[in-house]
C-alpha cells in the first residue's frame, strides 16, 4: 500500500512531468479584484496591485520584457507548451523572466462546427476546461484565466444567449477548482446587446476582455454608459481593422503606414491608462509577432526576421515615459509618382516613398510585389499567404523602384525599410492591373 510520502512524491513527479519546477510548486500566486472609491478597480497579484502593460502573440518573450511588458497573453491553453528555437517552451522562458501570462481556454466556436445543442460536444469541452485548469492553477506566474476569445453569435439570437448560458457553466467550473485567479472571457468590441446579454446570461464573469481597433480608446466610457461595474481589459488593440478603413474603388481596404498605426497604438494606451473611469485593469497589444490577415504586415508588430515596428516604439513610450534607446525608421509618404492605382498589364509605374531615420542611420529598402489576398478569413482564422511576383519590380537601393504590372488582377507593392539595428518600417500601395 502506498503510504503518504508515496502519494506526494507521485503527485510531484506528475506537476514535473507538466513542466513546474519544485520552486513554482512552492508557491502558486494569488489574484483578485479590489474596487475602491478613489482608485476605481485594480488586480492585487500577491496582495501589490498590478497593472497589465501586456502583449499578445507569438513574438519573443525576452524582448517583450526588455520592451517594458509585464505580461502576454494566449488564445489557447496549448500555446503555454509551444517552444521556440532554444526548446524552452513558453510557460519556461515567463518564468524565467517574471512575466505573467493570461492562461487562454479556447471556447468552441459554432461556426467551427462546433455545437452547443450536442450534450456529447458539451460535456467533453467541460472536461477540456476543469483539465487546463487543474494543470496551471498553481502555476505562480499565473495571472488571469482567458475563458473563451470571439466565440460570441450575433447578438438578440436564441443561438447566442446558448453561448453565454453555457460560458456561465465553464465559468463556474473555472471558479471550483481554482478560486484563486479571476475569469476573463474576451468579446469582439463593446457592442451593445453583447455586453446586455452577458450581464443577464453571464454573472460568473470577473472581467470582461475587449478586442477593439479604432474605437479601444473609447471603451471604458461605452462600457460605463451600457451600465457594466465590473472591471475590463482591452485584450486586443493596434491599427483600424481592415474592415474599419477606407477602399479602393475595386474594394481593396487601404492599410496605413507602420507610423500611422503606431499613433494609434498609442493613443488607444493613453486613454486606457487615464483610464477616468476606473474599470480597466490593463492591455494586451495585438500583435505581438507577425501573421497573414488581409495582408502579411497589416496586424503584426514585428517582422518575421524579427525587427520591431513603430508600434512597438508606441507602446514603450506609453508603458515606461520613453522611447525605446534606438527608433523605427518612419515612412512617410509611400505612392505612385504618375498618381495612378490602375493601368493595362505590362505597364511601368514609378514608386517613391519619403522615409526618415531619428537616429541617422543607413537605411535598407525591400520592395515586393503581392498578390491582393482572396482568403479573407472571419475572427482572425487563418489565412494563405498570396504569391509574390519577384519579377514585377525593378528596385534599387533607395527609396524608389519601378513595378511593371503583372497579368490582370489585383496587387499590392510593400516596402520594407530596415535601419540594421534592429528597427524596421512598413507601407504599402494596393494597384490593379487591367
């Protein structure tokens, strides 16, 4: 018969096995929410207030910390075990530099073919739940659980108010077996009737998560004037959204310039930490790292090959009163000299871009010429990267080049500037080729 000291080293050599140290089983942390008159609410990790100067994203953790993050945030409890190219999985290199991290719970979305009529669907995701958190809820880096990101249905269906009925379940489960960390469950925008049929469906819910582009700055306000008391996070932001921005005649979004979305950055901030209504506990900037969604550099704030954008210079500034010791380049201006967006197949367009360096430095310039996406997925699903046409495009070293209109359809020319330190900057000019 296994005696009492048997029992504890099996369950140490399982919470091993899951990848906590003897430390962290230690000594798991303590979350919750504190709501005063003079100070509005505020997360107390370990009895300190803590607010959330986060990311969210695949990017390198090691500079997100040297950036002046504290926090990052995952959409799925799977992301904590993904490694990078050292082997060391997510949840090894927070721990290793006192991050804290929103453990996400992926909630089944409807439109995924997931339903929530089939009690056998149901019930295997509220096991899926009570696992995720029985295996991080002592985990001392733990901050928030994320239950659940845009799985919402359009509000005032019966289809909807299912959801939200059975998240309050999840929620509870959440609760049971871990009454040590808040629920946070993330919508897509401050929408009216969403946020009405949470607090009638969904009274579980600590706090609520706000994915918001052009209108972030404004939640607080939009959340106070709906009636909520209860605390929020702005779990995404960055640039407008492609569906918030301008087209072209040919329906083409216009993207802004990494400048341009860099304001936005950090405007968005700057009300969130004024923050005059006293509800919101932090941010999560989206997106830390890179990925194709309308187009490969729309969303992300850093490249592939690693440079940080304007928007990372943003939040910086925002998060710690300076600016990072080396900036982006800016692009300023990007466009065609002729001023035409549109011409026959086979002719020659000049581009020119006026691009500045704060730091003085020796500028490289790539330009390419993309494919316009025709995989536009719905809640940043995954898309396919469109082909590029390496032989459209006569560059040199500077900040012009000469695109020669591939075969009928629609295209954009990127540049990418780079000032070898580590920073980078984008643009781009959608065209059409008839």
């Amino acid at each position: 018969m296994c005696h009492l000291g048997c029992v504890k080293r099996t369950i140490a050599a399982v919470l091993l096995s899951a990848g906590f140290t003897l430390d962290s089983m230690a000594a798991g942390s303590k979350v919750e929410l504190r709501q005063s008159a003079d100070r509005g609410w505020e997360l107390l990790r370990n009895g300190e207030p803590y607010r959330i100067l986060g990311v969210g994203g695949p990017g390198p953790l090691a500079l997100a910390k040297e950036m002046g993050a504290n926090s990052v945030r995952y959409w799925g409890i799977q992301q904590l075990e993904e490694t990078n190219a050292s082997g060391k999985t997510n949840l090894e290199q927070i721990e290793e530099l006192g991050l804290t991290f929103c453990a996400g719970i992926w909630v089944e979305h409807e439109r995924h073919g997931f339903s929530y009529l089939d009690p056998e669907m149901v019930q295997k995701q509220r096991q899926k739940v009570r696992d995720a958190v029985r295996r991080y809820k002592d985990h001392p880096n733990l901050l928030v659980w994320g239950l659940g990101n845009e799985m919402e249905i359009f509000p005032g269906l019966p289809e909807a108010v299912r959801v939200w009925k059975e998240v309050e379940e999840l929620a509870k489960i959440v609760k049971e077996e871990d009454p040590d960390h808040p629920v946070m469950t993330v919508i897509a925008g401050a929408d009216e009737r969403k946020v009405r049929e949470i607090m009638e469906h969904y009274p579980s819910i600590d706090i609520l998560g706000i994915n918001a582009y052009s209108g972030a700055a404004g939640t607080g306000l939009k959340l106070e004037g709906l009636g909520w008391k209860k605390p929020y996070v702005i779990t995404e932001f960055g640039p407008p959204g492609h569906w918030e921005v301008a087209k072209t005649a040919w329906g083409a979004p216009l993207e802004p310039t990494a400048n341009e979305k860099a304001a936005q950055y950090f405007a968005t901030l700057q009300s969130a930490m004024e923050d005059k209504e006293g509800l919101c506990l932090g941010s999560y900037a989206f997106l830390w790292g890179q990925k194709q969604e309308t187009t490969p550099t729309w969303y992300g704030m850093l490249l592939p090959t690693g440079e940080k954008l304007p928007a990372v210079d943003a939040v910086v500034r925002q998060w710690t009163g300076e600016w990072p010791s080396n900036r982006s380049p800016k692009i300023e201006s990007l466009r065609f000299k002729s001023g035409a967006d549109r011409a026959k197949a086979g002719t020659r367009l000049e581009a020119v871009a006026a691009v500045s360096d704060r730091d003085d430095e020796a500028l490289t310039y790539e330009w390419t010429v993309m494919a316009e996406s025709k995989d536009i997925k719905h809640g940043g699903d995954a898309e396919s990267v469109p082909p590029l046409f390496p032989d459209a495009v006569e560059a040199g070293a500077g900040p012009e080049c000469t695109v020669t209109l591939p075969a009928a359809g629609a295209y954009r020319l990127f540049l990418v500037v780079r000032d070898g330190q580590g920073g980078a900057s984008t643009a781009n000019l959608p065209f059409l080729s008839e």
